[in-house]
C-alpha cells in the first residue's frame, strides 16, 4: 500500500522560510517522480514542483527562486525547501506519487 505521509508545516512570518518533508512507503521510491502541490483555502489543487529519479526539477512559476524541491532516497524522503514566503503560499501541502496523494501539512504565512 502506498502511503505518503508530508509533514513541516506551521506558521511563518512573510519572508521566513519552512522545510516540507514527506516519507513515502508502498513502492520503490527511488524511481518514480515526486511532486508536491498544495490547496489554498476555497481554491483547486495548484502542482507546485516535481523531481524524477534522476533528481530533474521543475517548479511552478509562483515558486521558481523561492522553492526548491529535493529527494533522499536513502531515506524514502521527498523535501520542499521553502523560502522568502509570501501570504500567498499559505496552503495545505502536500506530496504525490502518480495518483497517489498523502496526508497534506497546513502552511500558514502570516505576520
């Protein structure tokens, strides 16, 4: 069973910065691509970033320069760098495998 479980969210002041991780299990992380994307309050799901197994990126333009995405396969661990947040960002984040979607984490920019 695949489960993808993201975690590191909370509150932050415009400008400060947040780590996401996200464990994976069911499946061979370490070959497939990883994507993160988020949910703000009242919106549709908007893809923020994704990373293959040959760690290849590519970021929405809302986070390009700002986010930066990373995997540990060591670990079976996917991370989301955060910086220079904006209230914008806030959102439930989180991590997905093809179809498969865990459990987001509240990210809430705020001063």
């Amino acid at each position: 069973e695949v489960q993808l479980q993201a975690s590191g969210g909370g509150l932050v002041q415009p400008g400060g910065s947040l780590r996401l991780s996200c464990a994976a299990s069911g499946f061979t992380f370490s070959t497939h691509v990883m994507t993160w994307a988020r949910q703000a309050p009242g919106k549709g799901p908007e893809w923020i970033s994704s990373i293959d197994s040959g760690s290849f990126t590519s970021y929405a333009e809302s986070v390009k320069g700002r986010f930066t995405i990373s995997r540990d396969n060591t670990k079976n661990t996917l991370y989301l760098q955060m910086n220079s947040l904006k209230p914008e960002d806030t959102a439930v984040y989180y991590c997905s495998m093809g179809s498969a979607r865990g459990q987001g984490t509240l990210v809430t920019v705020s001063s």
